[in-house]
C-alpha cells in the first residue's frame, strides 16, 4: 500500500534497533513476534548489519508503556515522540527533519524556551515492564494499541502557514492499574469513572491488572424515547479471573430524576451490562444511587466488560413524551482546536450526552480548501455545562471578541436537532476561523452561544485560544533560498500604522454646571468617594450623568464633583444645579487635568488584576512605545536599551517597557503601585477605550474574589439563574469530594460575571452600573466596605471632561 509504505519511509526504523543485544530476557517472544507483528520481520531483515536487528523496543526504552513518567504522559505521546530527550540527544541526529511530526518540534521549542535544564525522565519500575515481558499477549497489545496513530504527512512549505494540523498523537485514552490483594482504587484519567476493587478480591501474592476506558460514543441501542445515556460507555477489562470477592464501579453522571412524584416513580438510573461492545445489553440490579452518583456491584467478571449508565423509563405518560421529561438533563459541550492557532484553523463545537470531556479529541472530518484532511488530534480549548431540562432543538453561533480575527460567514451560526441529541452520540459543528489582514498572530478570545430554539433560554461562554506557532527557524534547517523567500513574504506583516498620540496638557479644568449645597453634610464615620460639603458651598459638577450608588445605608443617585481639590459625590437632593454664568464663588471646586487623573485613577490601588492579561492587553492596544516611555517616566529610553528580541515589533516594544515599570514598582513597593502608575499614564495618551477595558475587566475579578460563596445571591439578582444553572458554572471547579472549595469559589463568580458582562458589548458603563446596584442590593452588600467600584463609576464619569481639558484641539493648534 502506497500510504503504508510513506509511513515507513517516515521513521527511520533501523535507528530504532540500534546497539544491537541478545534479547532473550527482555522479551521470550522475539523469535515469534513477527507473527504478532508484520512490521517487525521487514524492517529487522533490511537491516545489513546483523547486531542490529534483534533489539525489542522494550530494551531501548523500557518506559515507553508506562503510566508513571515525570514528563511525558505515554498515554498521550505516541511511539515516534517516545520522550522528547530522545530527539534532542546526539544518536537522534541521524534521522531526518522529515521524520520528526511537527508536535515533535514545536515542543523541542517548547523545552528550549521554558525548560531549559530539563530533568531527565524517570524510568519506570521494573515490574510494570516485567509484566509486559512475561505476557505475550499482554506485550502485543500494548504494543500495537500504542501504534494507533493519527498522522499527517509533514510539508515544510506549508508547516508556517498552518503550523496545527501535522499533529502525532495516540487516539485512545485508558488506564491500565496493577493491584495486588490489598486491592485500591483505579480512576480515569480527568473523569469521575472510578473502580474499586476490595481487599482480598484476588489470593495473597496473586494479582489484579484493571483496565478502564471511556468509549465516547454510547450503544445505539440504549437510546430511545424510554432511555437515554448519561455516561461514556465504559469498558473494563481484568487480567485475573481467579477473584474471591466483586468490584465496584462509580460513576458520577449528568442526570437527576426530578423530584415530583411522577417522575420518581416513572424513571430511574440504572446500569446497562454486556460482555460485547455492540450488546446485547441487560440491566444490573446491584446498583446504589446517591444524588448524581451511581455506584454498581459487578459480580459476573470477565476479561472484557462494557458498561454504561442510562436514565430509564418504566413508560411515557402525558404530558411527557420522553424519558427526558423526567429527569434535571446536564448537557456538556467542548470547544475543540489545534495545539497552535494560525492565520486560518477550525474549532470544532461538540456536544457529550455525558459529563466526561476528553482533553483531546480525534477529528477526521476536517476539510481545507475543499480537501478533506487526515485524522488529526484536537486539544480541549474551553468546556461549559448547562441545564437542558426538555430535548429541543438548538442554535449553535460563534463570534470572535478580536476584530483582528473572524468567523466565516457560513459557519457564524448552526443548529443542532433534537433528534442527534437524541441518539446520545457526540455531535460536532465546525467553526472556521481566519485573521483579517497581515496583522501579527496572537491569541484571542471568542464568545461561544448556544441558544434552545422556541425558547428565550441563552447560555454563553468565553473561549481563549491558544498561542501561535513558536517559529521554527532555530530548529528546522530550511535552504537558504526558501528562508530568504520567507523573509520576503512576510515583511508586510511588520508594518503597523503609525498613530500619533496627543500631548498631555495639565491646566484648569473646563468646567460648565455647578451645584450649590443645599445642606450641611459632615460624616462621623468617613466614606471614601463621598464628598463633604458646608451649606453654601459651590461644587463644581463633572457632568450631569447621575451615579447610583449606596450611600451610608440606603441606595441613592449622586453627581460627580470637585471640592477643595478633591473628586467624589454629592447626594443629588442636596445640591440646586447652576450654569458656570451663576456661579459667584468657584474658587473652591477648581482642579487641574494632572489632579483629576491622578485621582479617578485611585481605585486601581486595591483593585486585584492578572499581571500576564494586563501585560498582553496594553502590549497589542498601543502603537507608540515612545509615546508610552515618556508618560511613565522613560523619555530617555532609545533603541539601545533594548536587546535583539524587542526590536522588530512594536508590541514587544511597549511589552518591555510595561515590564521595566513593573520590575521598578517591584523594587520599590512602599511607594509605587503598577496598575496605578499604569491607568495615570493611558489616560496620559488619551488611551481611554483601553482603560475602560482594564477597568471592567479588573473591577470583575476583583468582585469575583470579594463575593466568594456570595455569588450564587448575585447571580439570582442579576440574572435569575436557577440553582441547576448555577451548579452549572460551578461543576468545573468541584474537587474531589464534589464542592468548590472557598479559596475556589471566585472561578465560577468570575466565569458568571465574565458571560454576564459580554451581553453589554461595548456599554462598560452599564457593566459597572448595574453591578454595583446589585451588589447593593445584597442581604450584606460587599460595597459598604468595598468602595473601589464607586471609585471607578467616578473614573468612567469623568472620562469626557478630561478629554475635552487635557486634549483641546485649539491649544494644539
């Protein structure tokens, strides 16, 4: 076969054979395993030198199989990616760049860039090699299970323009536990499948080798209107049937039968068995069910069962028309996408009628440029659940959040029928993406919405993609030709347009409305961003947009203002509001540009914010280093002070001196605070849309972190989410024992804020607005202590007076 014999080519065979030895103790069954294994006598027999054809696999690398390895998952690497020290050592170099899968190099840069001093791997024990050499059959297994490979041919011409889909990855996940009579615990890999297998169930001195793995797709059979899987079939397999006592298998799955008295008497969880892949199925009856966990006693062993969980009906009765009426149905779904983004990728939706969500995902249907492309390994980029209580249709659509970046017109927008939902297997919608322009590649974030047509019921997510492609250069010797042509080609991609940012100007405030105090108000206990003012006092007011805000006890509008050099807010009922032609006396309400930035700007000293967002943000949303240099204090930072890695693009220019400030601020902790000398320095070069970004996004976090466990109350307020759904936003983040820890509980507060927010678009103001009537709202609001999102209402308040003081046209002219 012409595609066989490419694959061959691909890997230089004989090196694997190398340093040749009797292997009569590693392996008894050489001189019959060609039987076993057709590849073996070929490639043994090419080889001219006769010292080197005998050499198992196993005495090369005696670790290949195992599941214990420090770096490497061996479950997830395939046998060409053995370890990737193997790649990097001096008897490798013999092989060819063509034998090497682009995941090999990609992570040899990897390793280069972030783990320098790598340890070396530690090698297995030696009884889970043993095992492997006394068991032929055993050995075989392993051997060829390990040679289920998805690959595709490597180009080197086209490897930078879709560095993602040349990927060599193992297609199955298991996990193989060897226990002795004391028995244990085998647990699939990130999953909630579990066996357990009592002490005493094989003799002293006997052993038990168990097996599980997740077949993602269920049984047909077991999905119809009077049953529905809630789990991955689950094959279990034993090597020693000489058993005294039953093992038991946990499931935790994605249904609960309802709890009105219909549905408990006409439904219930149960476990289908068979001895077959295909069935035929029976039910079990030794089953416990506690709440989402089912726990069943497996009493006829065999050396392969299959096994999977279903809700079951007795019968439909009306207004039900199927077993999904009965119960509270969690629907999982998987954003699914290549190791590295480029110019042009596909992600992949999918929906499992179970909660066990692959970390990666063998995709055979993808298509480019009309072709269809091989099998290829997508990695997991983003998981979401949500309550499905009826099956129904649903609205699958895509949007990206980066306008550098955009979803084809076509694939915007798919449905899914209840139908497929129905028949319990995966379903997949594929989303192809591409980048606008010659812009520099960077991750992004994308909005992913799903919609329960019929219905107003919405439930949405955001997806971060995954880096671009480390480039290449350093590993992979291209000709000299194709690199200069290379170089040629993507020049263009450097050039940024220039934008020129307006100069500062630090002068009085021009200020038009003005309020006069109505009342004395002087405050025992101080309130921070609440004016104090006397009867009489003129108050110069920042606009006429009302604030809502809690005051000492009640909720309440307020105006911005300025007294005697200080921002804050005035109680709307207090002040009569006057034009600056009435006001007598404004002596008092007068502030500069420089006190007035440097003031909204104080909330940023006890906001909470994520340094590497921040840093990636403020690098792709400014233009001009030197304009950024300058505001923060570096007028007298040239070309010079930057090494070779920061000078060919513009982002990694201002990323250097965000990163200069940082470590300066660090150093000087007492008197300098980042995020603080950051926002005084945006709102400098006019960057008020980035600013208003930063502030929304850090003002969520830090209310995530300050809400904890109370954000199941916000989340009602806000958005009336029902107990399922927010169960929902916390199932990611559950430990072991099925509960989000305290020191947890802000992941699914920020999860929630985060999908809350992104219906507002563009209207930060809003954002902030209604999250903080909200949050006073509470039965004990966090704002009475917590004053930092009133500080940044006043910032975004206040942002159209400073433009038209700081940045006047008529004084550039």
């Amino acid at each position: 076969d012409t595609n066989e014999s490419k694959l061959d080519l691909d890997i230089d065979w004989p090196g694997v054979f190398k340093h040749a030895q009797a292997v009569s103790k590693t392996n008894p069954f050489w001189n019959e395993l060609s039987g076993s294994n057709p590849f073996v006598h070929d490639i043994a027999a090419s080889n001219r030198n006769e010292n080197n054809k005998r050499l198992s696999i196993l005495k090369e690398k005696p670790y290949l199989f195992s599941k214990i390895s420090s770096n490497r998952d061996s479950l997830d690497s395939s046998g060409d990616e053995l370890d990737i020290d193997c790649l990097l050592r001096k008897t490798s170099t013999r092989r060819s760049g063509r034998s090497k899968s682009v995941s090999d190099f990609l992570d040899i840069v990897d390793n280069q860039r972030f783990n320098p001093h790598k340890a070396a791997p530690q090698k297995a024990t030696a009884s889970d090699v043993t095992w492997l050499q006394n068991d032929r059959e055993a050995y075989k297994m392993a051997w060829l299970s390990h040679r289920q490979l998805t690959r595709s041919c490597l180009d080197l011409e086209a490897m930078s323009h879709s560095p993602g889909w040349a990927q060599t990855q193992a297609t199955d996940i298991h996990v193989v536990c060897k226990l002795n009579h004391e028995g244990g615990s085998v647990q699939l890999p990130d999953s909630d499948i579990n066996v357990h297998v009592p002490v005493g169930h094989v003799l002293p001195g006997e052993f038990q080798e168990v097996g599980l793995k997740a077949i993602l797709n269920p049984p047909f059979s077991c999905n119809n209107d009077l049953s529905s899987t809630v789990s991955p079939l689950i094959e279990l397999t034993l090597s020693n049937l000489n058993t005294r006592e039953a093992i038991f298998l946990e499931v935790k799955v994605a249904a609960k039968v309802k709890n009105d008295p219909l549905s408990q008497v006409m439904s219930d969880i149960v476990c289908f068995f068979s001895l077959n892949k295909e069935g035929p199925f029976k039910k079990l009856e030794n089953c416990y069910i506690y709440q989402d966990t089912i726990q069943v006693k497996l009493t006829d062993l065999s050396h392969v069962m299959y096994a999977v969980i279903a809700v079951q009906a007795s019968r439909i009765q009306p207004p039900a028309t199927n077993v999904w009426d009965y119960v509270h149905r969690t629907v999982s779904v998987g954003i699914y996408g290549p190791k590295y983004i480029h110019p042009s990728f596909t992600a992949v939706f999918t929906v499992f009628g179970h909660n066990y969500i692959p970390g990666k995902l063998t995709i055979c249907d993808i298509k480019k440029r009309g072709k269809s492309m091989p099998p290829v390994v997508f990695q997991l980029w983003g998981k979401h659940t949500f309550l499905l209580e009826k099956l129904q249709d649903l609205n699958i659509s895509l949007t990206s959040c980066d306008p550098d970046f955009q979803v084809k017109m076509e694939d915007q927008s798919k449905n899914i029928k209840k139908e497929e939902l129905k028949s319990g297997e995966m379903v997949r919608q594929q989303f192809l993406f591409s980048m606008l322009g010659c812009r520099e590649m960077h991750f992004f974030v994308f909005l992913v919405q799903i919609k329960i047509l019929k219905s107003s019921q919405v439930t949405q997510f955001h997806v971060t993609t995954p880096d671009p492609a480390p480039k290449l250069s350093g590993i992979i010797n291209r000709p000299k030709h194709l690199q200069n042509r290379k170089e040629i080609k993507s020049a263009p991609w450097l050039l940024i347009p220039t934008i020129k940012y307006p100069k500062f100007q630090d002068k009085a405030l021009n200020v038009n409305t003005y309020g006069v105090a109505l009342k004395t108000v002087l405050r025992q206990n101080k309130i921070d961003y609440l004016l104090e003012y006397f009867k009489g006092d003129t108050i110069a007011l920042l606009g006429e947009d009302k604030v809502k805000a809690i005051g000492q006890t009640k909720m309440k509008e307020w105006y911005v203002g300025v007294l005697r050099r200080k921002i804050g807010l005035v109680h709307c009922k207090n002040v009569k509001v006057i034009s600056k032609e009435q006001a007598m006396d404004t002596a008092d309400s007068e502030l500069t540009t420089r006190n007035l930035v440097e003031q909204i700007a104080l909330p940023f000293k006890k906001l909470t914010y994520i340094y590497s967002v921040v840093l990636s943000t403020v690098s792709e949303s400014v233009y001009d280093w030197r304009a950024l240099a300058e505001v923060l204090g570096y007028s007298h930072m040239s070309l010079d002070d930057f090494n070779e890695a920061h000078i060919n693009k513009e982002s990694e220019r201002v990323a250097h001196v965000v990163k200069k400030m940082k470590q300066d601020c660090h150093a000087n902790k007492k008197k300098r605070l980042f995020l603080y000398e950051l926002i005084v320095a945006l709102l400098k070069i006019d960057c008020q849309g980035l600013v208003a970004r930063l502030t929304q996004d850090t003002i969520i976090l830090t209310s995530a972190v300050k809400l904890g466990k109370s954000w199941r109350e916000l989340a009602e307020k806000l958005a009336r989410l029902t107990k399922q759904q927010i169960e929902a936003y916390e199932g990611p983040h559950q430990g072991k024992n099925g509960a989000v820890a305290l020191e947890m509980m802000w992941k699914p507060a920020y999860d929630f804020l985060y999908t809350w927010a992104a219906h507002y678009g563009d209207g930060y103001r809003d954002v902030l607005q209604d999250l903080q009537s909200a949050l006073d709202k509470m039965k004990n609001p966090v704002t009475k202590e917590w004053r930092e999102l009133t500080g940044a209402l006043i910032l975004v308040n206040c942002m159209e007076v400073l433009r038209a003081s700081a940045f006047s046209k008529m004084e550039e002219e």
